[in-house]
C-alpha cells in the first residue's frame, strides 16, 4: 500500500463513521421522544452528514478516478465501507442511542481536536471546521447520559444495558494498523492508540457522573475499520440508505 | 458598462438575504470572505456556517443568481473552511436585526443576554438545538414565551 492508498484509506474511515452514525441518527427524525430531542437528533445528523461531505468529497480528490462524495457513499458496497462497527448498530432504544452518540462523540473531540495539527492542510481545515460542531454534539450527549443515567430507577437500567451492550464495539476505534502507521509517519493523524488515556478520562468522568458502572471486559469486536468483517446490520442500513441511487442511477434533486 | 467595484459589489451582497432567516444578508451573517476580480473573473470566497446547514447549496446559488442579475456574468464561489466561521462575524447590523426578529444574538457570555421579546432576564435553557443548526431554543420566564437564540461557535 503507498502513501496515497494509504491517506485514501485513512479518509474514508473518517467520512464512513461520520455518514453511518449520521445515517442512523437520522432515522430517529419524527419519531423522538420529545419535539426538542427529533430536532437535536436531526440536526447532529445533519452535521455529521455535513462533515462527511468534506471527508469523503477528500477522499475521492486523493483517490483520483474521479469519483465524488456522492459516489463513494451511495455507491459501494458494505465491504468497501471503514466505518467502526459501533457507528453500524441499530439504534436500539434512545438511551442506546445517546449512549452510542456519546462513546463515539468522546472519541471524535478528540481525534478531531488532535487532527486540527495535521500536516495536510485539508485535513487540517476540515478538523478546524468539525469540531466546533463536534464540541457541541459532546456537551448535549454527555449532558444526556448524565440525565438518564443519574435519573429515574427506569432510566438508569436501561442506560446500564446500553453502556453493557456498547462497550465491547468502544475498543474498535483505538485499534491500529498499516494505514494508521503512515499517517503517523507522514505527520497526519495520530495513532488511535495515543487518544485512549484522554478518552479514558473524559468517558470515565461523566459515566460515573451518570452513575453508571464501566464495565471492565477488555474484549472487544473489530473489522469495521478495516472493512474484514462489518455487522451484519451494515447491508440493511445501506439497502435503505442507497435504494433510491441505485433504483434510479444518477438521480439528482 | 464598466467593471463595478469590489465595494458595489460587496453592496449588493449585502442585500442578499440569509435563506433561513431573511432578515439578515448574507454579508451581515460574516460567511462572504472575500470578492475580488481576477482580470474579467469575479471571485467570491463564501464560509459554510455548519458542515450540514442544508442552506449552503441555496445560499450559493443566491449569490450567483444575484450577481447575475446585476450583470456578472463570471463569476466563481470558492469554499473556504479555514479559519472555521465563527459567531464573532456577525454584524452590529445584524445581531440588531435578530433581535428585532424575535431571535436573540449570539453573546460573548454564551447565553442569550435578555428575551428579545420583552427584555426580560429570567432565562431558562430547553434545548440545545432549535428550528436550525445555529440556534438553540430557550424560555423566557418573565412574558413565558419561548425564543430561539443564536448560539456562539
């Protein structure tokens, strides 16, 4: 794998995890359990998908065969995908759901922040941007698990469960690799390894200010990230999302 | 006619309204980085709000039709993501115009200053997301209206 394989790899992990968790926040929209909750769930995934624009429209300059953003995410297929697995399961209840927004916002204020130092000026521009938004989505889904979790006897159960059922998918986005090793080589990105101890801290905060118990399984699952073996709840996300550019090749609004 | 003037141009722009909230322009709203003319060429270099603000595509195609309208016929928009826009941008002239539209200003305090209904100041927060990605939905306690405010990014 050369440089610029190895960049292109690096960025659609970037834009598929931003498109995927953007996918799935999006189908909450008409169905939250209150007004203001469906327009905080649209609009972070309208962020997202924002910031996967930027991404995967990157990612295809790099790649060169001219393909677009739009390209890229209507038209391949669940194995070319490098999102983390988390960012693929279903949303579960709305505890789950904030709880997964939580775990993976954690990790990106992080990454983001730490790519904001980036050698590649795009990258650079792109982190700039994102993470402002990036902050925010951070601030509401800490606020939230803190909310739940620390909140009725009902509550709190299911926000245990959801923290339980996650945890094994958080070990993913700190794992490493080849692609990984040059962008460390090249000055733009750091290894995901180096970005544990700050989430550790940050996580670990506000789980306890949510009283709930971290579990403590060091086990987890992997192969989104490399597209060896995704979930299989990947394929159906994706007949839904791509039906219409695949029922109606090139269909523009 | 002769080639107007970056400052004319900047005037028309300036009366170009945000899609999403018509009562400020797109010059007051601080996206417009920056007009220049490269020989017969315009060049506008326009600042995305939020990644996902669904009015980028509309905004765009605002200042080109626009511009057109007033006789540019080349013209290209450029995307500038750094530095990342920022609240600070806004205008004098246009967080005033807010306000009078009900939608309280972005404040350095990171909290609406008073209701822009009725001035008061006992403010409780209720969401951090309101009708669009840039504002926040918040209640005022003394009139009990509820008013969108502007959040600082």
């Amino acid at each position: 794998m050369n440089d610029q394989q190895a960049l292109f790899q690096f960025l659609l992990r970037m834009g598929d995890n931003s498109l995927i968790l953007g996918h799935r926040v999006s189908e909450w929209c008409g169905l939250s359990p209150v007004l203001e909750e469906d327009i905080a769930l649209a609009n972070t995934a309208l962020d997202l998908i924002g910031q996967t624009q930027f991404w995967l429209g990157l990612a295809g300059e790099v790649e060169d065969k001219g393909r677009t953003a739009d390209d890229l995410a209507f038209l391949r297929d669940a194995w070319d995908f490098r999102n983390v697995l988390m960012v693929e399961l279903p949303n579960g209840d709305f505890g789950q759901t904030m709880m997964r927004q939580f775990l993976y916002d954690a990790w990106s204020s992080i990454m983001v922040g730490r790519l904001i130092k980036s050698s590649d000026k795009r990258i650079a521009d792109i982190a700039e941007k994102a993470s402002k938004e990036i902050a925010y989505h951070v601030e509401r889904s800490a606020d939230t698990v803190v909310g739940l979790g620390d909140g009725s006897e009902e509550s709190h159960a299911r926000m245990q469960a959801a923290l339980d059922y996650l945890w094994p998918y958080v070990g993913e986005m700190f794992d490493g690799d080849e692609v990984d090793a040059a962008m460390v080589a090249a000055g733009i990105a750091p290894d995901p390894a180096s970005l544990r101890e700050e989430y550790d801290a940050l996580v670990n905060k506000v789980l306890s200010e949510a009283t709930l118990k971290v579990p403590t399984d060091v086990f987890y699952h992997k192969g989104g990230r490399t597209g060896y073996m995704h979930t299989e709840h990947l394929g159906h996300l994706l007949t839904s999302m791509q039906w219409l550019q695949r029922a109606y090749p090139g269909a523009t609004w | 006619m002769g080639q107007p003037s970056v400052d004319t141009i900047w005037d028309w722009l300036d009366q170009v309204p945000d899609p999403e909230i018509p009562v400020i322009s797109l010059v007051d709203l601080g996206i417009i980085r920056d007009v220049q003319w490269e020989g017969d060429m315009l060049n506008v270099t326009v600042t995305p709000t939020y990644s996902g603000c669904p009015a980028t595509t509309i905004i765009n195609l605002d200042i080109q039709t626009a511009l057109k309208n007033h006789g540019i016929e080349k013209l290209t928009l450029h995307r500038q993501l750094s530095p990342a826009w920022t609240t600070d941008w806004l205008t004098d002239k246009g967080k005033a115009a807010l306000e009078k539209f009900g939608i309280a200003p972005p404040s350095a305090k990171g909290e609406p200053e008073r209701c822009p209904n009725c001035g008061g100041h006992d403010l409780e927060h209720t969401s951090q997301f309101g009708s669009t990605p840039c504002k926040a939905l918040w209640r005022c306690r003394d009139c009990l209206e509820p008013f969108d405010y502007f959040k600082c990014i």
